[in-house]
C-alpha cells in the first residue's frame, strides 16, 4: 500500500531463538488506527516490541513511509517518529507531572498545553510526583508523554488495564479525541475489544502469535460470535 505509515510483512520475531510471532503482515494508513486484540500471552505486547526494534526478527520486513527499518535500532525508530507507551507504564517516580513531561519533550505542536488541554487532570496534578499518582493518572501520564516527543505514530499497550470503570471512559475518551480530532495514528493493544473496536478504524485478533482474524472496527464489534470464539467477551464493567 502506497500510503501505509507502517507495514508489516510476513514478519516471524520473538526472543533469542524462541518466535513468538509469525507471519504478521498489516499496513497502517496516515491518520489509521488499528486495534490488536487477544487473549492473555499471545503475542500483543511482542508485536509492539517488535515494531519499536526490540525483538529479534528472524523473517519479513517492518517498513515505515516505504522505507525498510527492520535492521534499525529502537532509539533510532522512536527519532523517526514512532511513539510508544508500555504496558508497564513506566513513569518517572521522583520527577513531578510537569517534569515528566519536559524530559520528553521534542519540537512540535504537542507541548504542555495542548496535552493539558487532552488531559486535564494531568494540569490538575502537574505539581505531583509520579508515584503520588492513581493508576489512571499514571496511564495518562504515560501517554501524554510518549505524545510530547511529537511521534506520527503513537503504540498504546493495554492502556486501560486495570484501571477503575470512570477512569477507562476518562481516558478512552481521550484516545479517541486523539484519533478523530488530532488525526493521530495508532496502534492500539487492548483487552477491552469492544471499546478499542469503537476508537478504531481495523482491527485484527492475534491467536498464538499470528493473525487469527481481520475486520473493519464496526463490523468486528458487531460481530459478537467472533468475538466471543477469539477473545471471550471482555465484560465491560
Ligand atoms: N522478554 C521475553 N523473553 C522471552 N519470552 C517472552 C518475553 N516477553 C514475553 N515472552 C513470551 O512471549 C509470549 C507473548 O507474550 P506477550 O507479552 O507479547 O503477550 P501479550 O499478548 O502482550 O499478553 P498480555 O495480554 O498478558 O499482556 C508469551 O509466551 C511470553 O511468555
Ligand atoms: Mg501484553
């Protein structure tokens, strides 16, 4: 696809000599989302790491606008403008909100003000460390974060995981500003499929590291027998 952001082909990657993923091939269009979605283990979080450069890929190609960075390393990929947000979270404990951000920050139009004005409990919380956060605070941390290295490119990994049901519609309904109203392109990895298929364009469902099935958002989130046969419906509390 001539305008794919991203593309994936036929990729097989994993840890040493351990695959975890094969076969793996999507095009990410310029202002696209897609929804990864599986069960526990199978592979969602690899995929991430495998985009960044973290994984080794013993087969396919990852390419970004064309161009082939499967060889390049992680620092490198996120200079070329891919964001990425780790299940684990992984905020600065001793720094404040605000310093959180500063540390990330790169040219471009996110700056402080406009991830406040996504996230206005982070303006709220800007003098806070970062361990006197909730989880949900954390996670938007995270995220406003990863968006003030200016990425074109944002991989959200379970964003919503275990996080209390006001904070899951708080943050959601960020994301899904981001995507419709910032044309942010992402990628992202959840649990809660039917609130991904509802932010998203595509989506796909990984079963035991490979693309067990592929859909438009709506029509997989209409489609509940799939969903129920590949994920198990996640209830929405
Ligand atoms: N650093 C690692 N070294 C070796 N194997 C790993 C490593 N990280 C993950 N794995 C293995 O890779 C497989 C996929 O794990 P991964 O974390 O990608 O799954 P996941 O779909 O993100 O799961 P979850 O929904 O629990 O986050 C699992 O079998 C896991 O044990
Ligand atoms: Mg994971």
């Amino acid at each position: 696809m001539a305008d794919a952001l991203l593309s994936l082909k036929d990729v097989r990657a994993g840890y040493g000599a351990a695959v975890v993923l094969d076969g793996i091939s999507f095009d990410v269009p310029v202002r696209g989302s897609l929804a990864v979605l599986g069960r526990n283990g199978v592979g969602k979080s690899t995929l991430l790491l495998t985009i960044m450069g973290f994984t080794a890929i013993a087969r396919g190609a990852v390419l970004w606008r064309g161009e082939d960075i499967t060889r390049l390393p992680p620092n490198r990929r996120a200079q070329e403008g891919i964001g990425w947000v780790a299940q684990e979270r992984e905020i600065f404990p001793s720094l404040t909100v605000e310093e959180n951000l500063t540390v990330a920050s790169r040219p471009g139009d996110w700056n402080l003000k406009k991830v406040y004005d996504l996230f206005p409990r982070l303006h709220e919380r800007r003098g806070n460390k970062g361990n006197h956060l909730s989880g949900g605070e954390q996670q938007m941390l995270a995220t406003a974060r990863a968006l003030m290295t200016n990425p074109d490119l944002l991989l959200l990994d379970e964003p919503l995981e275990g996080l209390a049901p006001i904070i899951v519609e708080e943050l959601s309904a960020a994301i899904g500003r981001l995507a419709a109203e910032q044309g942010m392109t992402l990628i992202l990895v959840e649990q809660h499929a039917e609130i991904a298929l509802s932010l998203t364009d595509e989506a796909v469902v990984i079963e035991r590291g490979t693309i067990a099935h592929r859909a438009r958002s709506k029509d997989l989130l209409a489609d509940q027998a799939t969903l129920d046969r590949l994920i198990g419906l996640k209830v929405e509390a």
